[in-house]
C-alpha cells in the first residue's frame, strides 16, 4: 500500500551536486522520489542519478521540460530511457507530434508527464502571450485542453496544479497521473510566493493527486525530515 511519504517528491533545485548529494542522503528513507532538473542537470548530469540510485531506494523523475521539433524530443526521451528515471517531463506545446515522438522514444522505460501550464503562470501571464480570452480567464480550461492532448498522445500523466486534479481524474480516469507543484502545507505558507496556484498537501491528494513536489517547505525547515515526516502524516490522514 502507498505511504504518505510515497506520494513526496523532494525537487533536487540546488546549485551544486555536493548540496544535491546531501539531501539526497539526508532525506533516502523520508521521500518518494528525488525530482532532477535542469539546473542540476546540466551541472550533473547522469551522474547524480546514479548517485541517487545507489544512496536510496527513491526513484528519480527527471524533470527537463523538452521543448523542441519531434525527432530532438523522440531522440533525447531515447536516451532518457536508459537512465533508469521513473519519470520524464515534456512540455504539452504545439504539436501532438512532440509528445507522440517522446512517447515513442521511451519505449516503455519511463513514464512521460506533459507539461500544461506552469504553476508560476498567472491569467495575466497567457493574455500577454497572445491567448483567446476564454482561455486566459478559465485556466482549469487550458490545463485540461492540454492534459487531453496528453492523453490522447500516450504519455502517462501531466503536471498540473493542485486546483485541476479533481477535473483531470473525472475526465480522463483515475490511471492518467496527476503530479501537483506548488504544494505548501498550511503551517508553511507565506505572502512572498511565486506560485500562483499554490494548495495544501492533503488538499492535492484528497482530490486525487498522484504525487506532490513539494520543496521549500521540507528544504528550509530546521529539520527537514522531522517536516518531511509531518507532511507524510498529513497525506497519511487523507488516504
């Protein structure tokens, strides 16, 4: 049976592979997975997964957003799938093709999360980007528009804020993964917040979330896994 603490994904968003590699010690036994993404990456690279892999038994969702023509993606997602990542992430864009080809290059090995809209994007944010009005002003519209792509396309869940995962369940089954950013406890949240469309980690699951990246509440804590361990109970209290 899933643990509360299965549902945690801490976000490895350090500048340096020695603070990654701490936390990665540090909280081995307190979470699900260990999210890898592009800053750390690009310092680290397949090294720091491996490190992740040996150190505990967590698995890694790699979380680089590709973005590009479908051959690049298809390619990339081919050599992802060597890795041994439980998860991979690619932006839900303008073509179907993309996801489709990123699918196709995982051959199974990984499940493929597409991107919908960004958790630190506001409505403000889409209209100054160009989009129809009806799309900026309902943003639970966007993010299921494109979380059906995703569906459609083969990948195996999508990143969407804790706000949508009650419609993408209902819509496209409870088997079509939701992973839920912008996850802050209520004993932890502040007026400076970058995220638009923050919740509670009880919230997430009780609608349905699959798995929470929850970083700054766990990181900055003076101990942060006595606070990885209260948020577990908080799931726990839910499922």
């Amino acid at each position: 049976m899933k643990q509360g603490k299965d549902f945690i994904i801490f976000p490895l968003d350090v500048p340096t592979g020695d603070d990654a590699r701490h936390y990665v010690e540090l909280l081995a036994e307190s979470v699900g997975l260990f999210k890898v993404g592009l800053e750390l990456f690009v310092r680290s690279g397949p090294d720091i997964i491996e490190f992740i892999h040996k150190k505990s038994a967590a698995r890694v969702f790699l979380d680089l957003k590709l973005h590009d023509i479908p051959a690049t993606v298809g390619r990339a997602m081919a050599r992802i799938s060597d890795l041994g990542v439980a998860f991979a992430t690619v932006h839900v864009g303008e073509t179907r093709r993309m996801l489709e080809a990123a699918v196709e290059g995982s051959s199974g090995k990984v499940g493929i999360l597409g991107v919908t809209v960004l958790t630190s994007v506001s409505a403000a944010d889409l209209k100054t980007s160009g989009y129809r009005e009806d799309l900026y002003n309902d943003m639970p519209r966007t993010v299921m528009q494109r979380a059906k792509i995703a569906h459609e396309t083969g990948c195996a869940g999508v990143i969407c804020s804790g706000l949508e995962v009650r419609q993408i369940k209902e819509n496209l089954g409870k088997e079509f993964l939701a992973v839920t950013p912008g996850i802050r406890p209520a004993w932890t949240v502040t007026a400076k917040e970058d995220q638009q469309r923050i919740t509670t980690p009880a919230r997430a699951v009780a609608a349905g979330a699959d798995y929470l990246v929850i970083g700054r509440p766990i990181r900055d804590a003076e101990n942060s896994r006595q606070a990885a361990a209260r948020i577990a109970a908080e799931i726990e209290d839910v499922l």
